[in-house]
C-alpha cells in the first residue's frame, strides 16, 4: 500500500512540475499567479499522499498550513501586479 | 475488510492523479489565461477531493479523517475564491497582461 | 545515495545558485532574494546533518532542527529589515541601485546592505 | 531504484530548478513568483528529511510572509526603473567558477561524514519526559535552549525597531505604509471575511499541538500575522498607527512573561529560565500563548513596513 501512495504521489509531483514549467514559461504576468494555485491543490495532494504512505499524521498540518499560505501568496500575487494597487492614492497621502 | 478498503483506495486515488493528469494536459492545451484557469482549478480541486476520499479509510480516527475533509474544503473554498481574484486581474488587464 | 545525502547535495547546489545571483545581479531586491536562496540552502545542508544524526527513535537530531526554526525566522526579520532600507533608499533618491558610478545619487542615504 | 528515491530526485531536480529560475529570471515580479514556489516545494523536501517542524516554519514563512514582503517591494520598484548594467562577462564566468567551487566543498563536505556521527537526539529524549512535552523540537526551544529563544524574540523586536527607524521624522508614529487594495473588491472582502475566522483555530490548534506534536508558537504566530495582513489589505481593519499602546503592549507581552517565568526560576528553581518541578508543561504553554501573539503582531508589523503616514484629524 505505502509503495502505491508513493508512486501516487510521485506522479501528482511530476503533474505539478509539468504545470509549473508551462506556467513560467508564458509571459503573461497572470500566468505565473496560477504558480500559488497549482501548489494549493497539488502540493496538498503531495503531502496527504505522503502522510498516509508514511503513516506520519503530522504531516497532514502541513498540508494544512501549504492550503492557507498559498491562497495568502495568491492574494500578494494579485494585489502587486503592476496597475492593480492604490499607488496613485497612497502617494497622494503619503508624506 | 482491509483488502476492500485498499482497493477503495487504490481505485480513487488513482482517479484523483488522472484528473491531476487532465488539469495539467489543459493548462498545456487551452489556448488563453481564463480557461487556463478554469482547467487549472475546478479539475485540481476535483483530484484531490478525490484523493482525500481515498484516503479516508487510511486516516487515523475520526477525527484524522475529519482534518482531511476539512483540509480539501479550505482548499476548495479558498481556491474558488483566489481564482475570482485572478480571473479579475485577467479582465483588468487582458489576456496578455 | 540515500534521501538525506539526496537533499545536502540539493543543498550545496542552492548555496551555489543563491551566491551566483547575489554577486552577480545588479538590483538590490534580487540580491535579497538570491541571500534567502543561499540561506535556504544552508538551512537543509543543516536539516541532512539532523537527518544523519537520527537516534532514539526519532527521525532526526531535534537540536538542529530547532536551530533551524529560528534561523527561518531570524532570515525573515533580515529580510524585512533589507527591503526597509531599499525602498528608503527608493525614497531619498529615486532610484533603486546600489551603483556608485551612478550620477544624481549624491544623497547621503546610501543603503550598504 | 525503489519508487521512493524516484520521488526523492524529481523533488530535487524540481527545487534546483525553481531555484535556477528564481535567480534566471528577467522580471523581479516573476522571480518573486519562483521564490514564493520554492518555498512552498521547500516545506515537502523538510517531510521528507522527517523535520516536520521545520516544514511548517518553511510553509508558513518561507512560502508565504517572505514572498508576500517582497511583492509589495516589487510592487514599489516598478516605479523606478534603476539603470543598472548586468555584471560582464568575464565576471559573471568569474562568479560562476567560484560559486561552483564553494558549492563543491559543500558537497564534499556532505558525502564525507565523520566516523562517528554526533547526536544529542539520546539526551533530549532522556529529559524530555521531565518537562511533561512531547515534542522533541519544542523540548529543545523551551527548556534547553531556552534562551536562544528568548533572545531570538528581542532580535525579531530589534528588527521591527530598525524598520520603524528608517521612517522619515515628520511620519514617526504614524502609518506603516502597507499596500491596500485599490478597488474594494467583494471577492476579496469575501475571501478576508472567510480565511481569518479559519486562521485563528488553526494558529490556536498549532499553538496547543505544539507541546505534543509538530507545531509551535512560530507557526502559530506567522499564521496570526497573515490573517491580520489579510484583514488590513482588504480593508476591512484599517492599519494601526504604530504609537498605539495595546499594539506595543502585544508586542512584548511574549517575551516579557518568558523573561519573568525565566527570572522567576532564578528563585523557585535552579537557575535564570529553569521551570520549577511539576509546572515546567503549564508554564511552557503559557508562554507559548503569550509568544504566538507577540511573533504574529511582530511579523505583521515587519510585512506591513515603515510608517509612512500620520493619522488625518
């Protein structure tokens, strides 16, 4: 069974990199905010594989911390991509 | 009783890397951002709630099965909600920004 | 080749990869992040020497490991505290470069980070 | 070649390369991107070296807090443009050589090690059972290295004092300059109505789990600090204003409960931080309760940056 979820999860991995090599490598600004998205589920996936195959619960913690950091990321990606923030506003009350 | 919930496992888990398979073949295949996007998260998520109900007959306790589901519904919900945020910066900026 | 010596070497690599782009990476925000690589790469050639030392039952030396936790966290105030002084730098005189050959950087508040 | 080395590998080649990409890349944004990445695939290389501990500091500030600090200094730098050269040739071979030499003798040193390797796993787990935890690491960062972890709180202090100090005199006091954003979006709104709520059981679960299993005051604390940046960006709480004394007060409640419990033991115990006997768990999860509120106001307030503006009458 632990060798099953291994392979799994070695396979969610490759899926992830393949993702992530397609992703990075458009120009697109709004391509590369996907980067935070694909680890969201896939690194998730990842680890929860691993939890069961190693039978280390406390690895599902991890999961659970890469799930809430990585819709935070997300939210950092969008909110400072360029033209989508109050530059204008902020330098206009700023000292 | 073991065997049938290591094949319930065996069976779902694999469906859950499939549609890891297919999310990544259309983030490869769509030709722009949005519906990159749309293959990148509804599949995603549906992997690995998939691999998450697989995995439920392996959880320790209730409660470790309780941790996972609620793990793949944060997932869910907050990845709904983050792909909004980028489909509205896609919109803002058009599809080449 | 076992996961630990696996992992110290993807360490060494890092280490590498982080002091290339610090010394050869003219923005100041690039330099910072290639330093968090090198650091990274520091704290898992760390995180082998904990793997190797496993005993008792434990899957590493907890002593490194929580050498490492406060080294993350340490890294992280630096981090703060370089950006603070880049952007201050932005704010005293336009620009964002640590080049001294540059004319119209007169200003006194020159970061040295 | 067992399934397990062949995710060991793709798991390296796949951080080498994020890494090669983060130093690679030619926009700031992008490379930003790589390392917020990095992070989060660092987390599953520390699961895999068994230091589960560590993959959640890596998640929660290597992944997350850092990228988020350094996007808002990207997002500032698009405005000038530095009219920087790339080093030349000749130096970037120079650099390359060297750096391939120092990350040889890491190597090296690595595939060498001594003959008899030195642990101090057997002696933390000998005493462990003393201070009634279960978690070794946290053994480790409460009772015997106790005051590393006191003095790794002033240094964080430290550095939020140096942050503040690099505000212009007329803005002391005042507003850290956190980046909002521009239009109030509902989706965002939505999603820092959502998360928070969820965040601050999961910080409290890692506070609690913490003495038993993998966890911790640190990252318990970072997660507090991302719920309340969430907050702040969206707009929903406005930024405080850096003079406020409930947010100093919070600031230090941490470390000065851990230097009074420390002190304390000078008297009840044997010496500076020792725990008297039978209290050492309750007092330890005190502390931690303390710390993660004063690490998370502390890492908020180092995202969140210097003051840049005073309060408007």
């Amino acid at each position: 069974m632990a060798s099953f979820l291994f392979g799994a999860a070695g396979f969610v991995l490759a899926m992830v990199a393949l993702g992530l090599f397609v992703i990075l490598q458009r120009p697109a600004e709004v391509d590369h905010m996907m980067a935070a998205q694909l680890l969201g589920t896939g690194g998730v996936a990842i680890l929860v594989l691993l939890a069961a195959a190693t039978e280390t619960p406390p690895i599902v913690d991890v999961a659970l911390l890469l799930a809430l950091f990585a819709a935070f990321a997300a939210v950092a990606f969008v909110r400072s991509a360029s033209g989508s923030t109050s530059e204008s506003r902020e330098t206009a009350s700023g000292g | 009783m073991k065997l049938a919930f290591d094949i319930f496992t065996v069976v779902l888990v694999t469906a859950g890397a499939l549609f890891f398979l297919a999310g990544t073949v259309g983030l490869i295949r769509f030709p722009d951002s949005l519906t990159r996007l749309h293959a990148l998260t509804k599949v995603d998520n549906l992997g690995l709630g998939l691999v998450v109900l697989g995995l439920l007959p392996q959880a320790n306790g209730v409660f470790g099965a309780l941790k996972l589901v609620s793990i793949w519904l944060l997932v869910q919900l907050s990845g709904a909600i983050v792909t909004q945020l980028i489909a509205g910066a896609v919109r803002q900026r058009g599809p080449q920004g | 080749m076992n996961a630990a010596n696996l992992f110290g070497l993807c360490g060494a690599a890092l280490v590498g990869f982080g002091l290339y782009g610090l010394v050869t990476n003219p923005e100041p925000l690039r330099k910072i992040l290639a330093f968090n690589l090198l650091g990274s790469g520091v704290f898992l050639v760390f995180g082998v020497v904990s793997r190797r030392a496993a005993a008792s039952g434990l899957g590493g030396d907890p002593v490194p490991q929580a050498m490492v936790i406060t080294a993350i966290v340490v890294a992280f105030a630096a981090t703060a505290m370089a950006i603070a002084l880049v952007l201050r730098l932005l704010q005293e005189t336009g620009r964002s470069t640590l080049n001294a050959d540059n004319p119209g950087g007169t200003n006194t508040d020159r970061g040295n980070s | 070649m067992t399934i397990l080395s062949v995710f060991d590998i793709g798991l390296a080649v796949l951080i080498l390369g994020i890494g090669v990409w983060t130093i690679a890349a030619r926009e700031a944004f992008a490379a930003v991107i790589g390392f917020v990445v990095y992070g989060l695939l660092l987390s599953i290389a520390w699961v895999r070296l068994s230091a589960v501990d560590v993959a959640l500091t890596e998640a929660a500030i290597g992944g997350g807090m850092t990228g988020m600090l350094m996007l808002g200094a990207v997002a500032r730098l698009r405005l000038a443009k530095g009219n920087d050269t790339r080093a030349s040739l000749p130096v970037r071979l120079a650099a390359g050589v060297l750096c391939a030499l120092v990350a040889a003798g890491l190597a090296t040193a690595i595939l060498s090690p001594p003959e008899a390797i030195p642990t101090l796993a057997p002696m933390v787990m000998e005493n462990l059972a003393q201070s009634g935890l279960g978690n070794p690491v946290a053994g480790v960062l409460f009772v015997y290295r106790a005051l590393d972890t006191l003095l790794e709180k002033v240094v964080l202090i430290l550095a939020l004092l140096g942050v503040w100090s690099l505000a212009p005199d007329s803005v002391w006091g005042g507003i850290p300059g956190l980046r909002l954003y521009a239009q109030r979006s509902s989706t965002l709104t939505f999603l820092a109505q959502l998360l928070p709520p969820l965040g601050i059981v999961v910080a409290i679960y890692m506070c609690w789990v913490g003495a038993k299993e993998p966890g911790g005051a640190f990252q318990g604390g970072t997660v507090l600090a991302a719920m309340w940046l969430l907050v702040m960006i969206a707009g929903l709480r406005s930024v405080p204003s850096i003079d406020q004394r409930w947010l100093r007060l919070l600031l230090v409640v941490g470390p000065v409960i851990f230097l009074a419990i420390g002190i304390a033991g000078m008297v009840l115990a044997t010496a500076f931080l020792a725990y008297p006997a039978g209290y050492a768990k309750p007092l330890i999860v005190a502390v931690e309760f303390a710390l993660t509120l004063s690490i998370g106001v502390a890492l908020g307030l180092l995202a969140a940056g210097p003051p840049e503006r005073v309060q408007r009458p």
